[in-house]
C-alpha cells in the first residue's frame, strides 16, 4: 500500500516493485534450468509439453485485490 500522495514517490515504488519482481522471475528461471538440467543429467526424458507447462512467473497464490 502507497500511503503517501505524492506522484514521484509512488512512482519510483512501483518502479521498484517492479524491479524485484522482474528479478524474482530471472531467478526462477535459472532454478527451473538447473533442475532441468540435472533431470537431464540423470537420466530422466523430458516431454515438451510438460517443459511448456512450466512458468517462472507464478500467480495462483497472488492476490491482487485485497
């Protein structure tokens, strides 16, 4: 929640917000290539689809409107 009511403030949060966010999902892209690699590495097949399905950006657990 954005308390103040200045434009600049609130702006450079959210630009914040979504520098972290967009951090957040880089990283779960590497932990997704990594385990998959190593998936890989021990022998298990990997199916596209099921590599497809796959997200680095999460939002089930999200609640936007709270």
């Amino acid at each position: 929640m954005i308390a103040e009511n200045d434009p600049e403030e609130q702006e450079k949060r959210i630009k914040y917000n979504d520098l972290v966010a967009n951090a957040v999902i880089f990283q779960n892209v590497i932990d997704i290539t990594l385990i998959l690699r190593d998936l890989i590495k021990e022998g298990h097949t990997l199916f596209r689809n099921d590599v497809e399905a796959l997200s680095p950006y999460l939002t089930k657990h999200v609640k936007l409107y709270t």
